[in-house]
C-alpha cells in the first residue's frame, strides 16, 4: 500500500468507535422516537458487504446504522455530505459517500471500489429518495450491475412502518411501530454465477415493501393529514392546482367540493371508500401530466428562499426570491440574485428533504431552492422532468412519461 493510499484511505479504525457510539446513543434515540425493532446484520471479520434497503423515511439512514454491527459506508446526498455546518462531522465520524441527487457520477463507484477493497462495507439506497407514495422507484437503474462490479455479498434489508410514522409529504410525525428484517443474502458466489439481469429481478423483487401490508398496526397523532397536499397537488375533481388545503384529518378544495378523510391506517377515504395514497397519487400524476400539456405556455411561480453553493464550504443565503418554471427553463430572481436556466444548461436536479429541490447546472453553481411549508417540491419535480421532455423531444413527439421516469 503506497504512503498516498495509507493517508487518504476511506477505511479508518477510528469508525469502528463512533460507529458503536452511534448505536448506542444517536440511533437509539432514534430508534426510541419510532419505536424500531430491526433483525441485526452481521459482518464476518474482513469479509465487505453490500447492503440495498427500501427507502420509506429521511432517518432511514440512522435506523440501518443501528442494526450493522460494524462501520456502515452510505452512499448519501452530496448537499447533506458537504454542509459547512456539519458535514465535517459527518465525514469524520462516518465517511458517508457522497453523490450528486439526479446526475451519473462514476466518483462514487470509484470511492465504492475504495471501501470494499479496504474491507469495509457499502450501504445504498436504490430508490435514492425516500418514497413519497408509499411505492418503490428506483433511481439506481441497475442494482445487478452494481452488485456484479463489487462482486461481494449482496444483503437486502426491508424497513417496514416508516412510511406511516414519518411520510415525507407529512408535517408532523405519527406514533406507530417499524421494524426491519433481512429479506435476502446473496452470496459472492451467487454473485458471480448470475448476470446483472438475473441479480436486478433478485433485487428489486426482494427490495419492494408495501406498506399496507400490515392491516393492524395504527400510527396515531394531531393532525394526521395535515401536509397531504405535498403528495396531491392537484385536485381530482376540478383538475386544478394549489387548490387544495388539509386541515387536521382532512384535504379539501378551496375551488370545488372534494373532501377526503385520513386515517391512521394509512387510507385516504373518497365518499366513504377508502383508498391507498398511490391509488389517487399515480392517476392524479397522469392528470396533472395531461394538464400541463394542455396549458403549455403557463408559468409556475412560488416565493422561495435559496442556497448557492460553491464548491463544499462556501454557501450563501438568499431569502424573498421568486422561482419561476415555464417551458424554456427556470428562473430565480431575488433583490440580490437573477439567475436564468434553460433545460439545456440543466446538468441534474433533485428533491431534498421535505422542502428542497436541488438544481446542477453547467454554468452555475449548485442551488438548493426551499419551499413554504405546504408547497409541493414533488409538483415542481414533476413540471421540470415534463418541460425537460418537451424540449428534447418537442410537443408533437412528446411520449407521455412512466411512473419510473416521474418518481423521485
């Protein structure tokens, strides 16, 4: 092992420490506030793992913390990883990789490579955010392939009852029971005898969890429904936009008379028939898709606050700004700032958190963009993967976009 390697190695025996002061201490504080109980993962001695979890909540993280018995190296959001305020500690302690949400960064294969062969092991999220519906989309196109390159043993791990207990549309969280269990190992023989096909079926058949599973369990608070409207931006009935408004257990239109009712089982209840949340969600996203086709020329606008970033330690705070969403690109103008990008310039984009969407441009630096509490960052996901389509494909040739295409 060269001098270079020795110092700037992803591998250090300084995260065996924090890794149990982890456990035993932020995740389990953690782990008290949702009441987890997980099936624990064990790491034989040398021997690099690759574990693939479900995405339901943004602690999901701090729950597969707790249950490996070992330094965990997650692949995690480049704009968590590099904050001035904590991402030092973050890397010091434990050494997450970090990616750029929306773009292809072979770096993070490159540092993946760096950990297992080093001995440690790799954590990833193939969903690469945590769902906003309760259903599966991965982000990560291939997990097979990623499995192949690494060629180790593969551990598909299940986290269930996230979703109820800290929805990323809710507002406040529920009190309800979650758990994990281990719903796969593939051995590095198992590995190596399949294709990247084969261990993608494996994958994606072992990683999808449903949450209404669970018929039983309740997850009880104030304000259940309050926040819905992140999820459905766009009402069923009327087919309009920021019309709709929740108010304790209910969403409502301020333009027509749809009401529905949450419960704390999960459901949505139209007209005493009670529904799954990606049931309204999935037709509704086809609606809006629809709407936004018919009115082309619209302008989407909200009053935002912005980050900019420059490089990992400068960042500067612009609040009062006007985000504006039209077909030939975005535009942020404030009293200090006036920043223009067509979809050509538009080098990646995400969602963050409940709030934020993230902007990658090739002549800027990266944005983050911070939503009012009840405005819907998953609308404007939407809107810019629509208007980006149109641009590379052009009206006349538009091909309406799949679920996949539209999740985060």
């Amino acid at each position: 092992m060269s001098r270079k390697h020795r110092f700037n190695r992803e591998v250090r025996l300084r995260h065996h420490f924090y890794a149990w002061i982890n456990r035993l201490i932020v995740s389990d504080i953690i782990r008290r506030k949702y009441r987890f109980k997980g099936q624990k993962i064990r790491k034989k001695r040398f021997t690099p793992q690759l574990v693939l979890c479900n995405h339901q909540s943004e602690l999901d993280p701090f729950l597969l913390y707790y249950v490996y018995k070992a330094p965990l190296y997650i692949v995690a959001n480049e704009q968590v990883v590099t904050n001035p305020g904590y991402g030092f500690l973050l890397k010091h302690f434990m050494n997450p990789i970090p990616i750029k949400k929306g773009t292809i960064d072979i770096n993070v294969i490159r540092r993946m490579k760096d950990v297992v062969e080093e001995g440690g092991s790799v954590a990833v999220f193939p969903e690469a955010n945590s769902t906003f519906d309760g259903q599966p989309c991965f982000h990560l196109h291939n997990p097979g392939k990623l499995a192949k390159v690494l060629g180790i043993e593969v551990v598909i791990y299940n986290l269930h009852g996230a979703y109820f207990s800290n929805p990323r549309w809710s507002t406040f969280r529920k009190l309800g029971p979650t758990k994990g269990t281990i719903s796969k190992i593939i051995s590095p023989e198992e590995v190596k005898a399949s294709t990247a096909e084969q261990l993608e079926t494996i994958i994606r058949a072992s990683i999808d969890v449903d949450p209404y599973e669970n018929n039983i369990e309740r997850y009880r608070g104030n304000f259940i429904a309050e926040g819905l409207e992140r999820l459905f931006f766009f009402c069923p009935k009327c087919h309009n936009h920021h019309v709709l408004e929740s108010r304790d257990d209910r969403l409502f239109c301020k333009n027509c008379d749809f009401e529905g009712h949450y419960d704390e089982s999960g459901h949505f209840t139209i007209d005493k028939k009670p529904y799954q949340l990606h049931e309204i969600a999935r037709p509704m996203i086809d609606d809006y898709e629809k709407y936004v086709l018919a009115h082309i020329n619209e302008n989407f606008s909200e009053d935002v606050d912005i980050k900019v970033c420059w490089g990992n330690k400068r960042r500067h705070f612009y609040a009062a700004c006007t985000f504006g969403l039209n077909r030939y690109g975005l535009t942020i103008v404030g009293k200090k700032v006036d920043f223009t990008i067509p979809y050509s310039d538009l080098r990646g984009y995400g969602c963050q958190q409940k709030r934020k969407i993230v902007l990658y441009s090739y002549s800027l630096p990266t944005i983050i963009i911070k939503m009012k509490p009840k405005v819907s960052i998953y609308q404007y996901y939407i809107t810019i993967k629509i208007f980006e389509n149109i641009k590379r494909k052009g009206i006349n040739n538009y091909v309406p976009l799949t679920h996949r295409e539209l999740g985060f």
